[in-house]
C-alpha cells in the first residue's frame, strides 16, 4: 500500500510538471508569435473635448515619424510605444497620450488635447494660449481657436520665465504673477458659463490694472475693475442684459460699469 502511494505521489508529480512545463512552451511560442507580429496599421483618436482642434493626425504621424521612423511594416518589438508616447506627451497641445499594440498588428494612439481658454496678446503683439489646468501654450497661426482674447497691458516678461519651462505656465509663475492669475481666473468664469462665453470678446488690460470687457453684441464697454467677486458681477451683468437692455436695446448706452457692489452704473457718450 505504502509503495502504491508513493507511485501514485510521483506520477502526480511527474504530470503537474509536464503542465507546467507544456503551458511555459505555450506562452513561449503565444509571446514568440507577438513579438513577430508585423504593424498593419496606426488607429488614431484624438480626444478634443469642448476644444477646437490644435493637433491633427497629420501631426501625430509626423511626431511618431520623428522618433520611430516608419512603423507600417515593422515587427511590434521593434516599436518603442513607450518612447512615442513620451515625445508626444511633450508636444506642448497634448494634455495625455496612451500608445500601445495589440495582437492582430494595430497601433493604437490616443491622443487627449489640451483646452484653450484664453489668448493672450503682449505689449510687443505675441500671442500665447493659458489651457483650461493652466499651462502655458503657444499660439498657432493655422489653427483658430474661439476663445475671449486678451490685450492691453501685458507684458512680454511675465513669459520669460515660461519659456524656460517648455511653454507650460509653472505654478510658482501663476503664484507670483498676479496679472496672469487674474487673466486666467476671469477666463475660467467666462469660458464655464455659456452666456458668457457666447457674448465676450476681448478682455482689456488698462494701465491702473483693471479690466475692461468687450462684447460681441453691443457698442458697449463694461467696466469690470479687478477680479473680486467675479461670480456676484456677472450675475448682475447677465440680469441687466436680460431684463435690461432687451427692453431698452443693446446700443443703449456705452459704458456699463459692473466695478461696484450691488450696482450697475451705465452712461452714454
């Protein structure tokens, strides 16, 4: 008895590592036939969200070109799909990117753009774009993008430092900035609400430091002075427009001034 139950011991040994070895060559030859795989074909989809578009598939496949030269063709362990998504994480629209292949040869890229919010326009004309986190992005002449703009008092120092960093805004920049907080504090109220984001223009910076608003529809200036209380301001602009100057017509007068608590001072010149 003892002796047949330390045959059958070993024989349940001995088939446990027949398994066990069979499934490694099994995986072996699965891993072997991956890595042959030959790319077939680039999947790109590129995620803009609310934005209009800054990075376009001729864009990505000229980026992966840079790094990874022709991909069509090329076995997938060849492919450093970790290395293109660095250099396209670097491109200064792209938010994120997620790359990988898969087991019947295709490479799929997705691409999460960032979202403008405001542009901003120096003392010296150059043109930059703060996205909806923060960063700092540079300003595309091809592709145009329907955001309020800002102009005026804005200097071209405030971005040397930003230059240094990729073109992205640093925080310790926004921090010491209080112009470019300010810009990009009035932008997120004005790009969240859709009244809001319909009607303005252009946000003037003046010499004191206050801001001054441009609609598209109106011969109207409104004068919003500093960014304090931003949500009570444009409640009570928003109220004038509606009850306001719907009755009384939008060329009514040229000056609204929404500076002051509970008020909403106009004038005509």
């Amino acid at each position: 008895m003892r002796l047949k139950k330390k045959i059958r011991r070993v024989f349940h040994l001995i088939l446990w590592g027949l398994l066990f070895t069979g499934a490694g060559i099994l995986l072996g030859f699965a891993d072997y036939e991956q890595n042959g795989t030959i790319c077939r074909n680039l999947h790109y989809n590129l995620i803009y969200g609310e934005a209009d578009v800054l990075v376009t598939e001729a864009d990505v496949d000229s980026l992966i070109r840079s790094v990874a030269g022709q991909v069509k063709g090329k076995p997938l362990y060849l492919i450093n799909t970790e290395k293109i998504e660095r250099v396209l994480s670097k491109y200064p629209y792209v938010a994120d990117a997620h790359v990988y292949g898969t087991h019947s040869g295709d490479i799929i890229v997705n691409i999460y753009q960032r979202e403008p919010v405001i542009r901003l326009v120096t003392e010296t004309n150059k043109s930059y774009f703060i996205g909806a986190k923060g960063a700092l992005l540079p300003f595309h002449p091809h592709h145009p993008v329907r955001v309020v703009v800002a102009t005026g008092a804005i200097p071209d120092s405030l971005f040397i430092k930003a230059e240094r960093h990729g073109k992205r805004l640093p925080a310790d920049l926004i921090s010491t900035s209080p112009l470019l907080t300010d810009l990009y504090k009035l932008a997120l109220v004005i790009h969240r609400d859709p009244f809001l984001k319909a009607q303005m223009s252009q946000v003037y910076v003046n010499h004191q430091g206050d801001y001054e608003l441009i609609p598209k529809v109106g011969n109207h200036l409104i004068l919003l002075g500093d960014t304090e209380c931003l949500e009570d301001k444009f409640k009570r602009l928003v109220i004038f427009y509606k009850q306001g100057l719907n009755e009384i017509g939008w060329n009514k007068y040229t000056i609204i001034n929404i500076k002051y608590k509970n008020q909403v001072v106009c004038s005509k010149y």
